[in-house]
C-alpha cells in the first residue's frame, strides 16, 4: 500500500462529513490518472482511508490525521504509478 496524502482532521464525528470532502477535492488527481491507464478499480487497485488515531497522531489540539492510501494490486500498475507519482 502507498500512501498519497494526509490531511488535519477534528476528532468530532460530526465533522465526519468535512473529512469525506476534503479528501475527495485531493483525491480527485489521483482518480483521474487511474482512470486513464484503463485498470479496474475495485479489482487492480483501490483506495483507502485510515484515521491515524492516538496520542501519537495527535498535530495540534483536538486535530488527528486522516490517512489515504492506494492499494495496488498489479505489478504493471504499481510501475505506472511509481514512474507518475514517485
């Protein structure tokens, strides 16, 4: 699994909504490069979302981390995306 971006989150769940934005808006560029090279997603790659919780995460105040990742399952793919993205 390959991290893309990190973004500051609230650790209020209402704030759930907000996250899900924010991550979306980044993860637009990402979706569109997968797009184009013609793989499945769901069955090549996908993409996920991890809270990165405890003392350990926290940045500043009540603010935590909220994680994506790209979970690449084909060898041709993770190349593509290592020459694009690395």
């Amino acid at each position: 699994m390959e991290e893309l971006f990190s973004i500051k989150v609230s650790d209020n769940a209402d704030d759930e909504v907000w996250h899900n934005e924010a991550v979306n808006k980044k993860l637009t560029k990402y979706e569109k490069w997968f797009k184009k090279t013609k793989f499945k997603r769901g069955k090549d790659y996908d993409f996920l979302q991890q809270y990165n919780g405890g003392n350990t995460a926290r940045i500043e105040d009540s603010l935590l981390k909220l994680d994506v990742y790209v979970d690449i399952k084909r060898d041709e793919l993770k190349m593509l995306y290592k020459l694009r993205w690395k």
